[in-house]
C-alpha cells in the first residue's frame, strides 16, 4: 500500500516576515512565462514562444558527451574544470575567434567559459558596473537584461529601435531595415556615468542583423566615449539566412573594438542543446577578469564535460560533412530557413505582414492587415492571451515590446519546433 504525503507543516509567521533584500524589488514576481506556459498547457496549446527545441542535439554532440563522460576515452572531464575555462573548450574558441576576430586569441587570458550565455552577461555586468552606473540598451530587449543590470545595481537606460516611416506602407518589409537605431539619439542618451552598452545581434526578438555601417556608427560613438565597455550578445550567429547580403559582423573586429568589447555566445541555440548550459565570452584579459572574478566566488566554474562535449562538437561542425550539407553549420541554416519561409507563407495567408529577419528565429508580424488588433499599453499580453482560448488551444503568440505600445499592432511568433509538430503550427497561425 503505497504511503501518503504528510501534509506540509505551516510556516512561522516570523518565518514570512522575512524581507528578501532590496535588490529584487520588482523582480521576485511572476515572469511572462509563469502566466503563458500555464495558460498553453490549459488549453492544450502549441507554444510558439518558448524558447527550446523540441528536438534532440544532432546526433554527433551527443556522442561527443558520451567520450566526455566515459573514462575509456581519456577525456578526464568528470572533475572541475578551471573557472576561466575547460581548457579544451577554451584552445577550440581561442582558434574560432582568432579567424572571426582577425587576430590572435589567447585561450589562458581572453576565453571565459560560463553556465550559458546568461551567466556570462550576469558575472560581466556584476564585475563592470555598480550602484549609479548606467547600461544602454536597445528596446524593445530580451527581458533577462533588464533584471540582470538591476541586479547589479545599475540604471537602464533604452534607446528604442524605431520602425522605420515605410513599415505601414511596405508591402514585404525587411526586419534590417524596418526597425532603425538613430545614433544622435543614443549618444545623446550617454552621460558620464553610462559604463556598458549592450549589442544583440541578431537581435532578439526583431530578428534584425546590424549592418557594417551601423557597426561602424556605432564604434565612432565608443571612440568618444571612452567609459563605455560594450557587450555583444551573440548567441544566434549562426542562425543566418544571408551570408552574402547580410553576414553577421563581429563588432569587436572593428578597428579598435577589441579591447573595448566582451564578445559572448553560446552552444544551446546552434547545438539544439539549450539544458546543457555552456556559453562563453570572448575579450581582452582586462574584461575577461570580470566575468572570471565573479563566476569563482559564485559557481565556480561550469560542468565539465558539458564544456568538454562542446569542444568537440565545435570541432566536428566545422570540420564534417552533416546531412549532405558541406557542414552542419550550412546544415542549420537551411533547416532554420526552411522554417521561416513557412511561417511567412502562413502569416500571409493569415493576412498578417510578417518583417523579415535575416537572422535568429524570430518573426514579427503586423497584425492590423488582418484584423486583429493588438490594443494600446499594456494589452498585449491580453492579446496573447485571447488567442491562446479563442483558437481553441491551437495557438500561442508572444507580443514585442509589451507594455510600451512603441510597435503598434504588431506581433512575435518563433520558428522553434520540428518537423513533426510544425504542421501543427502552421495550422494555428492559420486560424487566427
């Protein structure tokens, strides 16, 4: 007979009086995804903004974890790793970015290897700012940089990307071209106490790829502000759709960027590996020590074979053949590209005007040819929300930029899931 729970004790009430520290006011509530995946699985619905595949890693990354963590092979991963970096991991970045960077890279000093990129911009952000510093950011902005810069102390300062005056009117806009950075505003917004900017490109949720000149305006900013340190988020690199058109640009390959910028990626969205946590970042030994001096009081280092079966696999992606594709590398972008044709094919037929992104996988869409509107401040979630229980669990859409009514009626689906499932999506962007 099998043994019932005990009911939980109740807690003290000098127990519940505890206050949490003043750091986390505003941020110890319910995130978007505590409201939306309940509301998905209630109603059985596809959930097009979560942020993981549905599939498993190709299957050479999880042979590759299996040599990290069986003894046979002498990969000697099972014990912690250096906090810099897994050593292995470390000389395979410090050789990639060494070609990426036009210059030579030294895995002891310029290569930190971090539980995701997440934790590599937390230890960054918590090793280079305090209370009072500033953190421009580019809005709208993944949500988790807002609460890690507040968690450091620092202040947020947005300088919006802003639709471009054609968007309404264009008939096949270009994410590129259709959410626009002016550059006098953003300097305009730098004070003396502005120490980071944040760079995402491709940029989450836009789907937009920063161009040279953008780059290059960009750089000039930094040139005359020399307290500013530039962080690159650029976890969806290899999620291109135009190499030759639009090529993803490393901002710290620009004159004189190096030494002002911390580069940081990741394994997760290019390996279809997103719980394996393994992320880096890439700079000059000065800002490297900022991640590495918080990451050995906080988690020490990440998992070891983790890091290990990452190396390798970088090596086999750019090395191997991959599904009749040169590398898998070309294999990803084909397969992500496939994906996103679709979903624009079915945002029209849904009278929608999908933005075309030329990177990550992310589509926005505007809404207002069709219909639906996506309401004024603040209703955004509501439209989501709606669409979740009147297409009777069919489909689940996140909304850009929620809160702030900058982009109107306009809406973010995601090019996540497999083949397998993504009929199923199709069909729900279908009835909307």
């Amino acid at each position: 007979m099998a043994h019932e729970m005990p009911p939980f004790p109740p807690l003290s009430s000098s127990a519940l009086d505890a206050d949490l520290a003043p750091r986390l006011d505003g941020l110890d509530k319910p995130t978007v995804w505590h409201e939306f995946t309940p509301l998905a699985n209630e109603y059985q619905s596809i959930n097009l903004g979560q942020g993981f595949p549905n599939w498993d890693p190709p299957e050479f990354c999880v042979a590759h974890m299996n040599e990290s963590v069986d003894p046979r092979y002498g990969r000697d991963a099972n014990q912690y790793a250096r906090p810099n970096a897994h050593l292995p991991l470390a000389t395979v970045l410090a050789r990639e970015y060494t070609a990426k960077l036009s210059r030579a890279i030294d895995p002891a000093t310029e290569v930190a290897s971090t539980v995701g990129c997440t934790n590599a911009l937390f230890c960054a952000l918590m090793g280079l700012i305090g209370g009072g510093d500033e953190v421009i950011l580019m809005e709208p902005a993944f949500d988790l940089y807002v609460a890690q810069v507040k968690l450091a102390g620092g202040t947020v300062v947005a300088v919006p990307l802003r639709p471009s005056p054609t968007l309404a009117t264009d008939d096949d806009p270009n994410a590129n071209d259709s959410f626009q950075l002016d550059f006098e505003e953003l300097e305009g917004k730098i004070s003396p106490r502005s120490k980071v900017l944040i760079l995402n490109t491709p940029h989450n949720p836009t789907g937009k790829m920063f161009s040279r000149s953008e780059m290059e305006a960009l750089a000039g900013i930094v040139e005359r502000h020399p307290q500013l340190t530039v962080i690159t988020d650029e976890v969806y690199e290899h999620i291109v759709f135009d190499d030759v058109n639009s090529p993803h640009i490393h901002f710290a390959s620009l004159p004189g960027m190096y030494e002002r910028t911390l580069t940081l990626s990741s394994s997760g969205k290019t390996f279809s590996a997103t719980g394996w946590k393994v992320g880096w970042a890439i700079g000059p030994p000065h800002l490297i020590r900022a991640v590495t001096s918080i990451q050995q009081w906080c988690n020490f280092s990440s998992p070891t074979p983790n890091q290990d079966a990452i190396a390798l696999s970088l090596e086999t992606a750019s090395r191997d053949p991959y599904q009749s594709h040169p590398t898998y590398y070309s294999f990803l972008r084909s397969t992500y590209l496939h994906k996103r044709n679709l979903l624009l094919d079915v945002l029209r037929g849904a009278n929608m005007t999908p933005i075309v992104p030329d990177g990550a996988f992310f589509v926005v869409a505007e809404t207002s040819p069709g219909g639906f509107s996506v309401g004024p401040d603040g209703a955004n979630g509501e439209f989501a929300g709606r669409l979740c229980g009147d297409a009777e669990g069919l489909g689940v859409v996140s909304v850009v930029d929620e809160g702030s009514g900058r982009y109107g009626d306009s809406a973010q689906c995601v090019l996540w899931r497999g083949e397998g499932g993504f009929g199923e999506e199709l069909v729900a962007v279908r009835v909307l």
